[in-house]
C-alpha cells in the first residue's frame, strides 16, 4: 500500500468527484491520504473530509499566501478542529517568495515580514497540539531554514515538494526533518535526481500536491492520489531499487510520522 501524504481533495478541482478519485486511489494500491489545509476554510474542509472517508487523514494549517487572514481567534479555532484524532499534522505552512512577484487569489501577497510571522505562529500552534508540521518552501530557503532552527527542538516536521539542491536536502535531514517528492520529480527537465541518489530512503515520504503537478505521462492535466505511485516509481528507478521497497519504507515512515492508525 502507498500512501499520498500531500492532497488538497478539498478544492474546487474535484467538485463532486471525490468518490470517483478515492475509488482510482484504492484501485492503485493508495490507501491513506492526507488531505492538507491551506487556510481556515480548507482547514475545515480537511477535517470534513478525515471524518467521512476512512482512508483520508487532515490537517491544518496556513499556506504563507494566506499569512494575511491569520488572526488569534482564528488560530483558536484550528486548535478546536485539530482535536479530532484524524488530524495527523499542521501545515501546510512556510515560506514562498516564488510569488511575491505574481498575481495572488487572496487580496494582498503577504511581505516576507507577514510570512515569517504567520509560519512562527504556526510552529507555536504545531508545539503546543504536539503534531508534526508540513512545510512548504519555495524561493526561500534561507529564511525557511533559519525558522526552522529557531524552533527545531520539539519539532518534527517534513518539507513537501521539496525542489532544492542536495546542500539545501542535507541542511533540512540534519534538522531532523524529512523531504517529500511530487510528481515534478518525474519531468525531464528535474533537478531532484542528484538529490535522491544521495538522501537516504528512510528519509523520504510520497506525494501528489494534487491537483497540482501530475507526474508524467499526466502532466498538464488535474492530479490525484492514484498517481503518486508514478513518484514512486521514480524514486525506484533512480535510487535502482525495486518498487516495493520504495512502497514498503516510505508507507512504514508516513503512518509512523503522521501517527496513521486504522
Ligand atoms: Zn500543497
């Protein structure tokens, strides 16, 4: 059984599908999902969904886009959701400076200042639920590393769709952290080959970030959970070990990680 241990089921994307995308899941061998919010709205959206499909874990959490729509009362209010024991981890949160130069959904981008505070806010809320956090670094690595140092001792955590250099993979394994891959992992033009020869499997988890970034042969088209084995036949075919391999660690280290109980 693989394990899709980043999925935003919850958006628009799906719609009515969800029983349609959970049934390819199950057919593919992907029988646990974590579902992972990216503000209020999808963080409740997350533990809807934890709570009416067996095999999809939630969690919460405040993407740095969002940072601006993070207030106390509402960070009281994720703490009351993440009571409910199918909510395995906080996140996502981090840092993007990728899309301080683009168009944003939300209203303003938030500053790098906003960002930073809005992801410390979010480690304090991980520390105080005792969960592990799911972070999202893109374009800010240096920053991304430094908060995490600040706070390393208590937390856990894993940095998804990880896309940097080896340097910047082993600073993050010597936080005590672990990296997880996507679909773009699979595209010619990757970057993440050199990456996961050299990291070791046992610090690897399994992703889609769907809707986002379908592994070939489905790239450009909406993503699902039923692909992440494409991730992890990627990780086989360049660490040159077999699939189940591939299968068996990263299942045992997400459902020890996450805490994923039946
Ligand atoms: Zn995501």
């Amino acid at each position: 059984m693989f394990i899709d241990t980043h999925a935003h089921l919850d958006f628009p994307d799906y719609k009515a599908e969800i029983g349609a995308v959970l049934g390819r899941a199950k057919d593919a061998d992907v029988g646990k999902i974590i579902n992972v919010g990216v503000d209020f709205i999808s963080s409740r959206k997350s533990a809807d969904l934890a709570r009416h499909y067996p095999e999809i874990y939630g969690s919460i959490g405040f993407h740095p886009e969002a940072a601006l729509e993070l207030d106390l009362e509402t960070i009281s209010s994720l703490s009351t959701i993440a009571q409910h024991k199918k909510i395995v981890a906080v996140g996502e949160i981090g840092l993007d400076y990728y899309n301080l130069r683009r168009s944003s959904k939300y209203a303003r981008y938030p500053s790098r200042e906003q960002q930073i505070f809005c992801f410390e806010q979010m480690l304090d809320l991980a520390l105080e639920l005792r969960l592990p956090v799911i972070v999202h670094m893109r374009e800010s690595e240096i920053d991304t590393l430094a908060v995490l140092k600040s706070f390393s001792s208590g937390i856990r955590g894993v940095v998804h769709c990880f896309s940097s250099d080896f340097e910047v993979a082993q600073k993050i394994l010597d936080l005590g952290f672990l990296i997880s891959f996507t679909g773009n992992i699979t595209y010619p033009k990757s970057e993440a080959k050199d990456v996961i020869k050299k990291i070791p499997l046992g610090s690897i988890m399994l992703e889609t970030d769907s809707p986002l970034l379908a592994p070939q042969p489905y790239r450009g088209k909406r993503n699902e959970p039923a692909y992440v084995v494409e991730v992890a036949k990627k990780i086989a075919e360049i660490k040159n070990i077999s699939l189940s391999e591939v299968e068996q660690s990263t299942t045992k280290k997400a459902e020890s990680f996450f805490g994923l109980s039946d």
